[in-house]
C-alpha cells in the first residue's frame, strides 16, 4: 500500500529536507555568529542530520527512477534502510516525549520544552520521515530480524557518548553526559544500565510495531487474484 507518484514524492521529500535543514540550523545556531557546534555531538541532532541525508538521497533516487522509468512508480533507495532510519528518529522523539520532558517537568532550570526548536527537531522531523515511509516506500521487504538490527544506530551513539565523556569531551560547559538518564555519577552504574536495558526493550518493541505495520500494509496493497468466471 504506497502512493504510485515520484512526482509527489520527490516534493514531499525536497519540502521535508528543508524543514530538517531548518530545525538543525535553528538549534545548533548555525544562522547566528556564534553556532553552537557541540549541539552536533548530541542523539537529537546526529538523527536529524542522518534523515536529511536519507531525504535527499530520497529525492535524488526519486528523479532518477523518474527520468529512465516515468513519474508513476515508486522510488526509494532502500525499503529497509527508510525502517531502520524511521526507527533511529522515532527514538529521539520517544525519548524526548517521555524520558526528558517529565524530567524537565520535575527539575529546576530555565530550560521549556515544547517551543517551535524543540519541536521541530524532536517532533515534525520524525513525523515527516514517519509519513514518508507510510506514502512512498513499497512494504512486505523487511526482515523479522530488522528491528533488532535497527537498536544498533542508538547503541553506536550510546558508545560515542561514553567514549567522548571518558575522553575529557563536554557536550556543553562541564557536561559529560547528553542526557540525564546517562549521567553513571548522578545515577550510578546500575541505574543507567537499567535505564539502557528498559529503553532497548522499549525501542525494540516499537520496531516491532513498525514491522507488524509493514507486514499489514504489504497485504493490503498486494493485488488480489483474478476471479475465474464460468
């Protein structure tokens, strides 16, 4: 069940980068004199820079299969690949809803969550990339082993940020840590494994989802047989 039109997938997909370009370049500062180039080393915007990636490379997948095959088809660089980033951007947005923002909720600070930034990088870009794969990316090609796979983009985050932490790297001005829940000082070695474990099973049941939905839509498009007529 997809939508047959390169057409209306190479402007939904061109119209997407840009609202991404737009949250990246909004909160890392990069329209400002003094862009915030630390901001780089968070999830939020290393998933955010990965979809615009995917998306350009999207639309130009889209304008080649358009110009040898026509704008009826559908066009995507790799069916698995559209999962497996939807997955990596749907963390930061789960995590964002319920991880982060209760904390915020419960602790001091001058930070608000929710204004246009925060939104657009942890809310409208995994929609966009969400309802991308739901129109134009064909279904029934996953694997049962996919979203298992997929865990591995936030575990290589996961080593990263330990990583540059143990190294002496700030994620801001004394901060080792991106995120609370990773913070092994504040919370101790036990709590933020179980923190890691919890949000695995978590995020891998969600990828599972996705994967029940992809099976479900593949069966719905598939075209049914002709009936014999006496």
């Amino acid at each position: 069940m997809v939508l047959r039109s390169r057409l209306l997938a190479f402007f939904y997909r061109a119209l997407a980068a840009l609202m991404i370009v737009f949250g990246i370049a909004r909160v890392s500062g990069l329209w400002t004199a003094t862009p915030t180039w630390s901001s780089f080393t968070y999830y939020t915007v290393m998933s955010n820079v990965l979809c615009l990636v995917w998306m350009v490379l999207s639309a130009i997948v889209t304008v080649r299969d358009a110009q040898r095959d026509g704008w009826t088809g559908v066009s995507t660089p790799s069916a698995r690949w559209a999962a497996a980033i939807m997955e990596a951007i749907t963390v930061t947005m789960l995590i964002y809803l319920f991880v982060l923002v209760p904390s915020l909720f419960t602790q001091p600070g001058a930070y608000e969550p929710f204004t246009l930034t925060d939104n657009l990088v942890h809310i409208i870009t995994p929609i966009l990339v969400i309802v991308d794969w739901l129109l134009f990316v064909p279904k029934g090609r996953l694997r049962a082993y996919d979203p298992l796979l997929w865990a591995l983009i936030p575990y290589a985050y996961l080593a990263f940020a330990f990583t540059y932490g143990a190294l002496g790297g700030e994620f801001a001005p004394g901060v080792r840590y991106p995120y609370p829940f990773m913070n092994v000082e504040v919370n101790g070695l036990g709590d933020v494994i179980l923190w890691i474990v919890g949000l695995t099973v978590a995020l891998v049941g969600v990828g599972y989802v996705y994967y029940a939905l992809d099976r479900l839509l593949a069966r719905v498009g598939a075209p049914r047989p002709a009936v014999a007529r006496a």
